[in-house]
C-alpha cells in the first residue's frame, strides 16, 4: 500500500458526545481456528474495562455466537470448541445503553441472522432510527448497537447490495463507531469502518489479516497496523484490504509499525498488574533520562517542538483524570523554569466552555492512551482555529499523536491496569524535561542538574518500593473500614492530594477528595468526624508550617492524622517520611507511598485492583 494522502483531522468534525472507547472489538480473517485468537485478544483488552463479551465464528455452516455477561475467563467456558471457523469478530462492552446483560452483549445479529455486528462508539441518533426504520422489526436488545445492524438488513431487503447498504447505513448514523460487520452469505469478508473511535487493521504475511481497537489486542499475530480514518470504511479480506472512503473512492495508504512489546503486557509474577506498574517507575524514569538525553549528557528535546513552546505567548494544557492531575505540576514546571504562562484544562470542560485564547497559544494535550475522545474533540477544535498542538502520551500511532503537530513518548511501555501509576510519574518527567530544556534555550539555567536529580528520584523509588510492608500497615491502620478520607497538602503537595485521592477512590471505593490545605475551613472542615482519616503531604518547605497547622485544625475535631513529611521537615509524630529529593520534583516520590497505600486498602476491602467497577482504561464517557 502507498500513502497518497496527508494525515489531517476530519473535516466537518464537530462536538459530540464522547465515546465509550473502552469497549475493545477484535477480528480475523484467515486459514487458523479463529476462536482463540479472537479471546486472545480480548484479553489483551481486558484492562480497558468491560461488563460482558463476546465473539462470533463463520463458517460454512454459519454464524455461531457465544456471548457472556461477565469476564472473558466465563466467554471462554462457553466456546463449543468442536466449532472450527477461520472468519470471527470479537468485543468486550462497557454499557452505555442498556444494562450489562447477555442479552445486550454483542455481537449482535440482524433478524434472519444473516448479519452480524460489533459496535463501539454511541449512535446519537438510534432512536430516530428505529421510529424510521424499524418500527415493523422487534429488537431484542437496549442498545443503540442492534440498530446498526438492523437497518443494514432492511437497506439490503430493499435491493441494495451488502457493501451498498452498509455505505448507506454509516451515511445516516450520527455520533461515533468503530464497527466490524460479518455476512453470513458471504465468510470471505469483515466489513469495518470507524468514525471518532480507534479502530485499525492488522496486515498479516498474505494468508491472514486482523482488525483491532488496539494494536496491542493483535500483537501476537502481526506488528503491521493500517490506521483507519474517520468517516471510511474498509473490505477486510485474507489476502487483501481495502480502504474507501463513504463515496467508494479507493484509499491507499502504508502500514505502521505497531512499537509495543507483548511480553511487557504479562504481569509475570505479580499479583496484578498495578502493583508491578507501581515497581516499574524507578526503571521508567531511568528509561525517560535515556530517551531524552544527548550524547553529551544533557537533556534534549526535539528543536521543532522546543520552538513552538517557546514561541507560544501561552500554553494550554488539556488533559482529564489522573493526567489533568500531572499538567497541574507540569504548569509549576513550565512556569517557575522556562517563565512562560500556562493554563490547566479539563479536556470535557474546555470544548464546551472555551476560555478568551492568546493571540499565539501552544496547546499540550496529555493522555497516557492518546485516545482521550474528550481531548481529541478540544485538538479537532482547536486545530480548525490553525492553532498548534503537542501530545505527551505514551502510545505511539495513537489518535492524539497522530493528529496533533508535535508527539513526545512517555517510554512507560504498555499501562495495563485502570488506575494509571507508572504513565502519571513518567508524565512528570516529561514535562520536567520539557520545561528545562525550552528554560535553557530562552537562556535561563535551572539552579539543579534535572538529569541528576532524575537519577535521584528514581532511587528514591525504588526504596519506597521496598517498604511495601508499612505502605500495607499505613493502609490497614486509616482504610480498612473508612467511608471517607481527606489528602490535603499546600502548593505541590495539594496536587499530589489529589492524585492520591483519586487512586483511593478509584480502586477502593473510599469517598476520598483532596483539597487544599487553607481551604479546609471555608467549608470542608464540616465534613471531619471522629476518625476521619486525614493524609497530609509535607514536602515543601515554604508551606511546611501551614500544613502542619491544617493538621491541627482537624485534630481539634477528631480526625485521624496521617503525615507523610520529606527527609529534613520531619516532625516526631510523622507517620511516613519520604527520601530526600529536590523539592522541586518532589511530586514524582510522594505520590508513590499513595499508590502503594490505596493498592492495599483496595486488596484489604476485597476489590477488583486492576479492574475497578464502572471504570475503563482508554476513553471516558460523558
């Protein structure tokens, strides 16, 4: 395949509701069993978060569906493995309509069976749809995905050919889909096509090709991945792919090499995956400081993108979640050192809500997937008003890096359970390095050596790795039966509060918020029972007196106080001191005894780790 064409946001992309990308859809075609492959795959994608799934298998026998609420470990029981099919589609859901349900599993099939469909993405107009076109047809199922494939049959029932009708279909769907179609008529093809959700084709060696949501889920057939863009549709068939846009023009384009090593997806001999992604972080941090460093020791970045900070009268960090949490301390970074005024955006705020702009604004989106659907609505934004933008993610290919001017890597290899650790560290050392590098060619020198205090940092790690006994007894001691608890810090330690609190609260199901020291009084103070816990960060020198005030405020009210202090502030009755770091980076070491803390409050209280309720990895929803 040739590129023949520039890769560039959609045009006529407007603001939707974002997706559920955390759903995963997988496909193959070829000469192998396809049933194992297939669940393979889907469990390469369980760390997006999913309720039910299920695959279909052609044959010439037909369509033969297995579908199961619940993990892929129970879709698996229920595989009759005397069905032999070299043609099948695969997805893991996360219900959006629909209550999680064998029922509203897919894949889902027309009324003759003959079509068979999975679906990720929400159709925003399935209910007109349905009054439209199938007010004679009884859906079995709530979900918007049914529709799809039931109003392919009637198209096809009217006299249109099966590639006809599904042009026809995705031309009056609204909304967003990464869509894999079997014909039953037809076990030679997988018709796919995506708009606003990640989807690609894998190239197999001209016996065999693949379809995935996530290169990762196909990895261990094929590292040749096509990107598919918005608003076409693709013939998927053993020996050949085709791309075409809605009007049937044919696309060439050439294949990418997916950059991801399979054998750092296995948790090895880890429990689960976020406790060996927690231990990861002194070798990820040691990995940025290669990356990033030049032959003569220091720190480098890419001129282009090092250019375009500097030449940005402003920076807009756009970011959600857990990432939003780092651009806050990356603000501190590029403001304090390279002395260039920077604002912090929630990506789902920011497109519906978009502040007065500079005159020559820098846009830094920050997404651990780079498949962010509210991130990626703000750079579709943002570039239609020709402004630049940079990703910092840690997956190379994805969406964000592909549609933005400028990428840079986090090198934290693949982040497999939901609460992101590793990505966050690394995010922070990115834009640790960022910063100093765009400070020193405006001509300003940082008073510390960054790639020695990196080095620093990620010894300071691994020793905080080490006291995995106490980080489980701190645990035990203020979370095993709390409904609540309060991380409170000043200046840095504040964001690191709400790093924490979110990890708590995400794997644990504590109600944990973290506020700002001083505001405690102005209204959160009300909140402090008789043993609430209450974790205080005291890492920075100028607030240490401050905290360690707020501290006593909520003593008076009978909190349960948990300070965890830098080497050198500590006091008598610190529960936790951390090793000396700069205090400038001290955000990267004191949010790891945080990590550790909520893995452990999470285990005691019998949760899901890696796979909390109601959360995935990828894609938030709306």
């Amino acid at each position: 395949m040739n590129v023949s064409e520039k890769r560039l946001p959609v045009p006529g992309y407007t603001l939707w509701e974002e997706t559920n990308n955390m759903c995963g859809i997988v496909g193959y075609i070829g000469q192998q069993d396809a049933k194992d492959i297939l669940l393979k795959g889907l469990e390469k994608l369980e760390y997006r978060g999913y309720d039910s799934a299920g695959i279909a298998a052609m044959n010439e026998d037909g369509v033969h569906i297995f579908k199961e609420k619940g993990r892929i470990a129970e879709l698996r029981e229920s595989v009759d493995e005397k069905v032999q099919a070299s043609t099948g589609i695969g997805h893991t859901r996360w219900a959006t309509h629909g209550v999680p349900s064998r029922v509203n599993a897919h894949p889902h099939q027309s009324t003759t069976s003959r079509f068979t469909l999975v679906h990720n993405g929400v159709i925003e107009n399935y209910s007109i749809l349905k009054r439209e076109y199938l007010q004679d047809v009884q859906l079995k199922s709530d979900t918007d995905t049914e529709v799809i494939v039931q109003v392919i049959e009637k198209f096809v029932a009217e006299g249109l050919e099966v590639e006809q009708a599904f042009r026809q279909t995705l031309s009056i769907l609204k909304g967003s889909y990464a869509i894999a179609l079997l014909d039953e008529q037809n076990p030679n093809l997988i018709y796919v096509a995506k708009n606003k959700s990640p989807l690609l084709v894998g190239l197999g060696d001209g016996s065999f090709n693949v379809v995935a949501s996530d290169a990762m889920a196909m990895l261990q057939v094929t590292d040749q991945y096509v990107e598919i863009m918005d608003k076409e549709m693709v013939l998927v068939e053993r020996e050949s792919v085709t791309i075409q846009d809605l009007q049937g023009n044919v696309i060439e384009r050439a294949p990418y090499k997916a950059e991801l090593d399979a054998s750092d997806i296995e948790k090895g001999t880890y429990p689960h995956y976020m406790l060996k992604e927690i231990d990861e972080q002194p070798l990820v941090t040691r990995r940025i400081i290669e990356k990033y460093r030049n032959e003569d020791g220091g720190l480098t970045i890419d001129k282009d993108i090092v250019n375009a900070v500097n030449a940005a009268d402003r920076i807009y960090i756009i970011a959600a979640g857990t990432s939003y949490h780092a651009g806050l301390i990356g603000k501190q970074f590029i403001e304090k050192w390279a002395n260039t005024p920077v604002e912090v955006h929630i990506a789902s705020e920011f497109s519906y809500n978009m502040p007065l702009l500079s005159a020559n604004p820098l846009f830094i989106f920050i997404s651990q997937s780079g498949e962010t659907a509210d991130s990626r609505a703000v750079l579709v934004q943002i570039k239609e008003l020709g402004h630049k933008a940079l990703t910092i993610t840690n997956v190379p290919g994805s969406t964000l890096s592909r549609e933005a001017d400028y990428t840079l890597l986090l090198h934290a290899g693949p982040e497999i359970a939901v609460a992101s650790t590793k990505a966050y560290t690394a995010q922070l050392a990115v834009l640790s390095i960022l910063a100093a590098v765009a400070a020193n060619a405006k001509g300003y020198s940082l008073e510390f050596d960054l790639t020695k205090e990196l080095g620093i940092i990620a010894n300071a790690m691994e020793v905080l790795c080490d006291q995995k006994e106490e980080m489980e007894a701190i645990a035990r001691e203020y979370l095993s039966t709390t409904r609540n608890a309060f991380f409170i810090g000043r200046s840095v330690d504040y964001y690191v509060g709400l790093e924490g609190a979110l990890k708590l609260k995400e794997i644990s199901y504590i109600q944990a918020e973290g506020f700002a020291g001083g505001e405690l009084k102005h209204g959160t103070i009300a909140l402090i029972e008789e043993g609430t816990p209450i974790i205080a960060l005291a890492t920075q020198e100028h607030v240490n007196l401050s905290i360690r005030g707020n501290v006593k405020e909520v003593v008076a009210r009978g909190a349960n106080p948990c300070i965890i202090s830098m080497k050198g502030l500590e006091e008598e009755d610190d529960r936790f001191v951390l090793p000396s770091v700069h205090e400038q980076l001290s955000a990267l070491v004191a949010v790891v005894p945080l990590q550790l803390i909520s893995y452990y409050a999470a285990l005691h209280r019998g949760c899901d780790v890696d796979k909390p309720r109601n959360l995935a990895k990828s894609v938030t929803v709306e």
